[in-house]
C-alpha cells in the first residue's frame, strides 16, 4: 500500500492521486487571488505589502498542508477576506490600533479557539446561535468587503448630503476599475477557472499599458519577504506595559474568534455535504480535527504577519473537480508555498485592479441568505439588522451584536425555548453592556 493510500484512504473515498492532484490545482486557482488582495488590503494599514503577500502565501500554505494531513478533509485555507478588512480598516485605522498589536490579538485569538474546541465550548456556542444568523453574518461582511471595494474603485465616494454618492466616473482609475469589474463578471459567468485571478492580472496589465499603475521593481530580498514576520506585539494584545487589557481590545479579540468560528462552521458544512463526507446521523466527522487545523494555521499566519485565517468556500470548486481527501488541500497547500518566491510582485498590482475583486468576492457571500426564514419575524428580523449594520456602521461587532441582541429579545418576547438559550442569553448581555459603555463614554 503506499504512502498516499495509507494517509488519504484515496480508495475508501473513490478518487484517485490524478483526480486529486487535478482538484488541488483547481482550488488554488480560484482562491489565488488572495494572495494579491490581502496584502492591498493590510497595506492600507501601513503593513509592509512584499511582506503580508509572503505570509499570505505561507499561512494558506501551512494551514492547508495541517488541513490535508491532521484532518484529511479537501478543504483549503487563507487569510479570511472580511477579517483583513475589519483588521485593516476598523482595528487599525479606525480605532487606532497599532498593527503589531492587531497580530497579537490574531495569535491570542488562534490560542483561544484551540483552547475553546478542547473545551467543547464551540459547540455550545454554535448550538446557541441560529444559522440564519450565521448567514447574515457572513452576507454582511460580503456587503462590507463590497463596498470597500467600490469605495476603492471610486464608484462609491463621500457626499455630506447623503452620506454616500456615486463617485466621478471620469477619473481614469476609476475607469480602470469598471473595466476590471466587467472582466471579471464574464469570465466568473463564463465558469471560468480562476476567474477573479486572471481578471485581476489582465486588470494591471491594462493599467500599466495606460500609464495609471506605476511599480519600480526593487532587488529580490529576505528583507522584503520578512518585513511582517514576527512583529506581532503579544503584551501590547494582552494590555501589559500600556493602559491594561481595555473594553476595545476584548472585542477586536471576540470579532476575531466569533467569526473565524462561525465561517469555518459554515464553509465545513457547505463543502462536506457536497463532497458527500457527512456522516449517517448528520454529523461531520473529525470536526475537532479541522478546528484544530484553523487554529494552528491562525498561529503561523500571526506570527508570518497576516490577519485570521480560516476556511475557504472556494474549496468547493475543488470538491467539484472530484477532490474526497486531504490529498487536494495538500496539493493547494503546496502551491501556496511555492508562491513564496514571487510575493514581492504583489507591490505591482494597483487597488484599481484588486477592486473588483473585493466587489465581486462581496456579491458572492450572498448566498447563504437563502437559507434565512424571511417569513419567519423572530429570525428575520435580527438577520435583516445584522446584514444591514454591518456595512453601514462599518463594524463586523456592531453587526454581531445587534443581530444577537435581537435574537435574544424576540426569543423571549415570544417565549421560545431551544437548547443554549442561557448561553445566547448571555451573550446577549454582554453586547448590550458594550452598547452601555460605548454610549457612556
């Protein structure tokens, strides 16, 4: 028997080493574009580009070699998109946390979520909060990322009047922009493969052809590849030497975990259920195995220098290429380190290019609003107040919040009982109290 075979059970899950090499490649080239958005999206918060694309590479590469090997499940992993942009645009430019600190609280959270699933508390978490919710949640940030990205494009700019308006659609960046978004819808329309990347690359290529993205190479250096490795200020996340471990850092910390849960959570059911490796009674079998693996890879990300990484949906292209085992994550892992080698080129690519890819990656996570019972008040109502202040208060927490705050108030008012009520309850509680402070203040 060999090595592959005694690792992946390939014969046990009816696939082959060719089938899953094949589906390997097919969930790297839908997923590689993160490896040029990420670093777009850290670098606004003054992170140094060369080195969040090398720890983009590394932390996708190493979480999906632990996904592969410690749980065998063809799910990929990277940089979650949503995360790094609450990471870089509501911690760090707008609360003002310094981005060390920020990878500190992304390690902690990495700490605590292995902690957590030891426990058996995610469980109890999960239980107590509704998929509906979890739906809004990840619609929400979709909406989120959406419209960083049409602010980015210059589609979307400030008006005093009415808050927002549209932006000056004669601004030859924002042209650019237009120009990647329609690329990129019909190349996703036409199915494909790799869409949102080729789309990305032909969007540059166009713009330094037109003069609008301007990139002076620099010498290829451990330097550039290293520049966010190992800055992360783990006393500064845990409050010592400064103002202590404030009401602001317990919640960047509680977003990072919440959500990291709830999208694994989701993306696992969605791309087992497809691939057919859910269990006779429903149940997902060595599920403490791939939170386990999440965990680990939100470690090695921190310490590379990049923000939460979690569970891709995209791995379903692969499960659709035929990919049953770990062996699939383990080819896209692999890919994902190799490259490594040309992560300083992700300096070249201008925001108009990735843009639309923020846009376009936004409008797709409006899937899971179908499962939401709209005619349903008491789980309709905190979804529709999630996936709406998310966006607009420009706050993953607030979103998280005020869903669960609703929840928990209609829950009572109408006198449901469902098993975790004390925890959501709970949970309620807190938020309400942090609505109490922050209005204090």
């Amino acid at each position: 028997m060999s090595f592959l075979e005694r690792q992946f059970g390939l014969t046990a899950h009816g696939t082959s080493a060719r089938t899953e090499l094949l589906a390997g490649l097919t969930t790297f080239l839908t997923m590689a574009y993160i490896v040029l958005v990420n670093p777009q999206i850290l670098g606004a918060a003054g992170m140094p580009v060369a080195g969040v694309a090398a720890a983009t590479c590394l932390a996708a590469g190493i979480g999906c070699l632990l996904m592969g090997f410690l749980a065998n499940y063809p799910i990929a992993l990277a940089p979650g998109m949503g995360l790094n942009a609450y990471f870089a645009y509501a911690v760090v430019l707008g609360m003002g946390v310094p981005w060390q600190t920020a990878l500190g609280l992304v390690f902690i959270s990495g700490v605590l979520f292995f902690l957590l699933t030891i426990a058996g508390v995610r469980q109890l978490i999960v239980n107590a909060i509704p998929r509906a919710l979890f739906a809004a949640i990840a619609a929400g940030i979709g909406l989120f990322i959406a419209l960083i990205g049409l602010r980015g494009a210059g589609l979307v700019a400030d008006n005093p009047a009415t808050l927002v308006g549209l932006g000056d659609l004669t601004a030859p960046t924002t042209q650019l922009a237009v120009l990647g978004l329609f690329v990129l819808g019909v190349l996703t329309a036409l199915k494909v493969r790799g869409a949102i990347l080729i789309g990305i690359l032909a969007t540059t290529l166009a713009g330094w052809a037109l003069g609008l993205a301007v990139w002076t190479p620099q010498p290829y250096s451990l330097d550039a590849l290293s520049g966010a490795a190992f800055q992360l200020d783990i006393p500064a996340a845990l409050g010592i030497g400064g103002g202590g471990l404030t009401l602001a850092l317990i919640e960047i910390l509680f977003v990072f975990l919440f959500v990291d849960l709830f999208d694994n959570v989701g993306t696992l059911v969605a791309v087992t259920k497809k691939a057919g490796l859910v269990a006779a009674d429903g149940s997902i079998p060595r599920l403490n195995r791939v939170l386990f693996a999440d965990a680990g890879a939100t470690v090695v990300g921190s310490l590379a220098g990049t923000s939460t990484v979690v569970s891709y949906i995209e791995s379903a292209a692969g499960v659709s290429a035929g990919g049953r085992t770990g062996l699939t994550a383990v080819v896209t892992g692999l890919l994902f380190l190799a490259c490594v080698f040309v992560a300083p080129w992700a300096q070249a690519i201008p925001a108009a290019a990735t843009a639309p890819a923020l846009i376009l990656v936004g409008g797709m996570m409006m899937a899971p609003l179908a499962e939401v019972a709209w005619d349903d008040p008491v789980v309709a109502i905190p979804a529709f107040l999630t996936l709406a202040t998310i966006p607009l208060t420009f706050s993953i927490a607030n979103g998280l919040a005020i869903g669960v705050i609703a929840y928990s108030v209609l829950r009572l008012a109408t006198r449901r009982r469902f098993a975790g009520d004390l925890l959501l309850h709970g949970l309620a509680a807190l938020f309400l109290a942090r609505f109490v402070y922050l209005g204090a203040g």
